[in-house]
C-alpha cells in the first residue's frame, strides 16, 4: 500500500472515531471533537475540556491495520460465550494487561447505558 493511501485510511478511520463520539454525545459541538492531521505529534482526536470529560479523561490514538486479526478472534470467542457485552483482556510478557471491548460498547458505557 502507498503511503498516501494508508495515510487517507488511517484518516477515514479517525473521522468515523470523532462521529461516534459526537453522536453518542449529542451535546458536544463539532468543535470539541477533532481528528488531528496525519503526521502530528500528540493524541489522533483532540478533546475539548468538555468532551475529555465526557470521555472519561481518555486521550484516543487511532490504529487501522491488518495485524490485529488475533484480538478480533478472541472477540469472537468472547461474543459466543453468551448476551453480554464481550470484554477482552490480554498482556505480552512483562507489560501491562490492555482490555479490548467494542467502540460502541465502549462508548455506550461511557453514556451510562445500562444494557
């Protein structure tokens, strides 16, 4: 893949990354959420006081690719284990464990969804 078109990839997927936000979060202004151009130094989506709050506190970096094949089937392991929301927990030898669970499981917790 070109340069270019993985640059215009990663892009497309953090733009998709500010949507959910902002949709999930009706009350946050288009401004308060932005994607970053590629190639800039800090976080993927800048968070205004009032979304990082909404947010948690969270600060976002945005990774598309093809090599996460492994976590997505542990997904799918996780999600046929019955109807609640699939959580997964990894670590590699001598780091900290990660927890991977959907974007829009994640955000609906956020929210204070229940369900």
């Amino acid at each position: 893949m070109k340069p270019a078109s993985a640059k215009a990839k990663g892009r497309t997927f953090q733009q998709e990354v500010r949507k959910a936000i902002l949709d999930t979060f009706p009350h946050l202004e288009p401004d308060d959420v932005r994607s970053t151009s590629m190639g800039a130094q800090g976080e993927d989506i800048q968070l205004s006081p009032a979304a990082r709050k909404a947010l948690g506190g969270v600060q976002i970096e945005c990774k598309r690719t093809k090599s996460f094949k492994t976590i997505y089937g542990w997904m799918e392991q996780a999600k046929s284990h019955g109807a609640y929301k699939p959580v997964v927990i990894f670590r590699a030898d001598r780091l900290e464990p990660l927890v991977v669970l959907p974007m829009s499981d994640y955000l609906s917790i956020l929210k204070g969804d229940k369900k």
